[in-house]
C-alpha cells in the first residue's frame, strides 16, 4: 500500500455525466488516480464498502480498471465486483450495483464520444441505487479534486480479469463476474420472452446495431441466444476498443450503415442501435425513423403490454428539451408527468420515490424503474415486447400513435466545435434578451413566454438553475437553447425545435419542412449565421 503524493489538477470538474476529457489526459501522471481518491474522499471513504467496476472497453478501459481496482483496495473497500476483462455495460453496472446491493459502482465510459488514443475517456462514479452521482455528490468530488493532495494504491501486479473466479487483491474481495448474464436474467423477467420468440418465428426481420460497443455480446446473447432471431441480426458485435473509427452514436447521422439497410430494397421490418457503453438506443422501422422523444411516447402509450408493466404506470419523466409527446400519452393515461433538466441523475430521485415508471430524453436514452440508468437493449425489447403483441409495423404503430395523440414535430440541431467564449456569449446575450422577447415577433412566430429552465426537485428540494433557455411561439411551436455537458472539444451548442401538429392531413410530414418557421425564428432571435459563421448544423437528430 502507498501514499502518493499529488496536487490538485484543474478542471476536473465533470459535466453532464461525469468526467470526460481527452484519452491522453487521463493517461497522464495522476490524472485518473487523483479523479478517483477525490471521488472516494466525497463518498467518505471506501473503508469496508462494496463497489462494482466496469467499462465500456474503450480504448485505456483495461489499465484504468487495474489502476482503480488497486486504489480501492488500498482505501480498504471490502469487496469489488468486476466484470470479465473490465467489461460492463452501463445499465448492466447499475443492475449489478443494486443486485448486490454495493455502494456504489465506478464505471469508465465516455459512452457515445468516440475511443481511441486521441479521442475521448471518461469516468462517472454511480451511487448505491445505481444511479448516477447526484449534483451534491457531484460537486463534493469537484471540491474534493481542488484540494487533493495524496492518494493511496497498491502496489500488486495487474489482475487477470479474463476469467470468471473470486480472489484477492491485497486484502479486497475481487469477484469477476460475467457481463451479460445478470443483465439477461433481468430482462427476462421483464418481457414476454416467448411472444419475442412468436414473433422472431414468424419471419420476422431485425438488425441491431452494435457500433462495434459494448452491447454486442449482450445483443448476440439476449436476441439471438435467447430470443431465437437470426444470426445475421447483430451487426458490428465485436466491442473494438477504438469502436472500429466510429463515432458510438445512435442517431440516423452516425448510425448510417443501419439507416441505409433500413432504407434499402428488402429492408428488415425493425432496426436498432446502441451506443459506447450501451444506455442509449435508435429504433428505426423500415424506412420509419422514430425520433427518442417519440419512442419515450410509445413506450409510455403501450407500456402495459409487457409483463413488468402491466399494471400501469405510475408516472413519466422527461427532460426539459425532450418534446411533450409523452406528456400527451400521460395526460390521457391521467398519470404525472415530471420535466427535468438534461441528465439520468435528474430521474434518480423520482424513481427512487416511485414516481414514475417510465423515463426518457431526446439524447437517445429510454429507461424504467428497473435499473437507474437508461437502458438501450431494455428499450429495444420493449418494442419488440410491444410489436409482438400489437402485430403492428414500426410505421403504423407511429401512425397509430399521431392520429390518436397528435404529433410532436421534432428536431435537434447541433453546431460542434464552436469556440467557447463565442458559445458562452451567445448563450449570456440570449439569457439577458429574456424578458424582452416575449411579444416579439420572429420569422412570423411570436414569443409567448421565453426563460432560463430551473428544476426544484420534487423529492430532496434541490434546485438547479441555469439548465436551459425555452422560448415558446403562441400557437404551441417552442424552441430550447442550451451547451452540451458532455463535449470534449470546443462547445457544442444545442437547438431543439418543436411544433405540434393535429391536423390529420398533416401528421406525415418531413419533420426538417413541418418545423422550417420555427428554426427560421431560432436563427433570428440568435443571430446564428453571424456569431457561428455558418448555419448548417453538424448534426440532425
Ligand atoms: C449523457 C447523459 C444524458 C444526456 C446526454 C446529453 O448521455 O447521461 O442524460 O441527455 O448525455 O447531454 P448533453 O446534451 O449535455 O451533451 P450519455 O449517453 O452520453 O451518458
């Protein structure tokens, strides 16, 4: 066991879920070590406590994971859960951290940013109820990294993980354990398996997109080992630790291998994807794309139809940029619906209150009260579950769903990699220009009501300011500005776009032309093509 001598390092600070910085910048002298004693210093120490460790297998996911493992033994935790070769997926760390009721879980991801030794780590430490750090705990560990100055490791030889054992590692309990069958177990009490494997007899067709991440195996297992589909279903399953030079992002822009075949001539009747460390999922039908905030809205709408939801639930949550497409579906349903800021942690709470059942965000993540992290493969089974027992296609269930609930046109546009300081001043100027706008009239639309989102948590009675600037059109048509937390490079400013349509005869538009007046009205009241030098997004989701 040695004490190390450090100083605190700047900026460690993390963002919308958890650290991530730049591969090289956790490889170098203390980086990681001091990120990892800070965050056992918030959490009280991890003297006798139980942790789980694992990671998405990017590029730094195996030394990272004998360099924790030796730290949290040499802070005297009791025990350590780790998945086989350091492999776990995000929402398989929750499950195992609340199976086993551990104190928590430190899982290394930098989860949809691509791997590789000039692309992007990361590291997010997760509480006993498997959910993400909370803000306070947050910002314990972010106060903790400005004053460190030792931590403590052992000093042993890496651990073999490559095999399922127990052992000991200088005086800590290490069992490895397999990354898949938990998590395989768990969603097998959740759906109805044998109306999945009905249905996958009957001829019918999917592709999963693995992105060459961490759900391949857990794909290969749970939809073709146990639910029968073809062999040919899983594409890009083998976890690559720079996933294959690809960007681990379910949306239609980086998942384009699979939008392709779902476009193509004899396309399957159900496509998917997942992201770097498995909690986020795209669905896509054939030539039918569903944006996340819809796919939240039919999973609320048909949630009863799978086993572990059948009797209903109790209430949704959203984040604030989310579209209110299920806010509809709770409505009807006469079940709450919560709006939070931007982030998993945010549902923490309500879950863990038995608020809500079902959550979800238009990044891509979809998930229940089952773990406390969204959930990819979860939702991916859940539609199937829904598909099975509707018998509808993807494509007629969405229609199924706008003529009965009206239809949420949506679209986020991201501009990367624009220099901080003019991001920040755009997002001040936009923040001062509030209480001006409401009456003004822009591209034809005018400001209804226009603010900077704050949430008071409903269960601790924390509030979050500052999570995001909404401006809403009369008429319904609103639009949000806020800055991605979760960048390495630059910052990336992000531009919702939503508009509710009901007319029947117009549900089946393109949502880029259903919402053209509304991103008009956005550029205006920003001024984007003058302060970014260009108007066209990096990417559409
Ligand atoms: C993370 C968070 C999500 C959040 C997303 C985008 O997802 O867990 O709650 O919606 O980032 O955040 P931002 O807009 O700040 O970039 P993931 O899948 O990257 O862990």
């Amino acid at each position: 066991m040695t004490i190390i001598s450090t100083r605190p390092i700047a900026g460690q600070k993390a963002g919308t879920s958890g650290l991530r910085r730049k591969t090289r910048d956790w490889m170098a002298p203390h980086f990681l070590e001091n990120y990892v004693q800070s965050t056992i210093n918030a959490i009280g120490g991890a003297k006798g406590k139980r942790f789980v460790v694992g990671g998405d297998g990017r590029f730094y996911n195996a030394e990272a994971t004998q360099i924790i493992l030796r730290m949290l033994a040499a802070n005297g935790a009791s025990e350590v859960i780790v998945g086989r070769d350091g492999l776990l997926s995000t929402p398989a760390a929750s499950h195992l951290i609340r199976l086993n009721n551990t104190d928590g879980g430190f899982i290394l991801s930098a989860s949809h940013n691509p791997g590789g030794i000039d692309a992007d780590f990361g590291l997010k430490f997760n509480m006993a109820n498997g959910g993400p750090a909370t803000e306070t705990v947050s910002d314990e560990i972010y106060a903790q990294t400005t004053t460190l100055a030792e931590y403590h490791i052992a000093q042993t030889p890496d651990v073999d993980l490559s095999i399922v054992a127990t052992s000991d590692l200088a005086g800590m309990d290490l069992k490895i354990v397999d990354p898949v069958s938990d998590y395989a177990e768990l969603m097998k009490t959740l759906f109805d398996f044998n109306a999945i494997q009905t249905l996958f007899k009957s001829g019918f067709r999917m592709r999963f997109d693995a992105m060459h991440a961490i759900t391949g195996p857990y794909a290969k297992t749970i939809l073709q080992d146990m639910l029968g589909a073809p062999s040919d279903t899983v594409m890009n399953g083998t976890p690559l630790v720079d996933f294959g030079q690809g960007h681990p992002d379910p949306n239609p822009i980086w998942a384009h291998e699979l939008m392709s075949v779902m476009t193509g001539p004899d396309a399957p009747d159900f496509g998917a994807a997942s992201d770097g460390d498995g909690d986020r999922n795209m669905i896509v039908g054939r030539g039918a794309y569903v944006t996340p905030s819809d796919s939240l809205a039919v999973l609320a709408a048909h949630a009863h139809l799978a086993p572990a939801y059948a009797g209903g639930l109790v209430g949704v949550a959203r984040s604030m940029p989310t579209s209110a497409a299920v806010d509809r579906v709770a409505a009807a349903k006469g079940i709450p619906a919560f709006e939070t800021p931007t982030g998993w942690k945010f549902f923490g709470n309500l879950l863990d209150a038995g608020k809500v059942t079902l959550c979800g965000e238009e990044s891509a993540g979809t998930g229940s009260d089952h773990v406390r992290e969204k959930d990819g493969l979860w939702a991916v089974l859940l539609w199937l579950n829904i598909l099975a027992e509707t018998k509808l296609s993807v494509a007629d269930l969405m229609a199924e769903h706008w003529a009965t609930y009206g239809r949420n046109y949506y679209s986020r546009h991201d501009f990367e990699d624009v220099p901080v300081d003019v991001a920040n001043t755009l997002m001040d100027d936009l923040r001062r220009s509030l209480p001006t706008l409401t009456g003004q009239s822009f591209a034809g639309l005018v400001v209804g009501d226009a603010d900077d989102f704050s949430y008071d948590d409903p269960v601790d009675g924390s509030r979050s300011v500052s999570q995001g600037i909404r401006i809403s059109f009369q008429g319904g048509a609103r639009v949000v500005f806020r800055l991605s937390g979760t960048g390495t490079q630059g910052a990336t400013l992000r531009m919702y776009v939503e508009a509710l349509e009901t007319d029947p005869d117009a549900l089946h538009r393109d949502p880029q032309h259903a919402l053209a007046d509304v991103i008009k009205a956005a550029h205006e009241i920003t001024d984007l093509q003058r302060r970014l030098g260009r108007d066209t997004p990096d990417v559409i989701t």
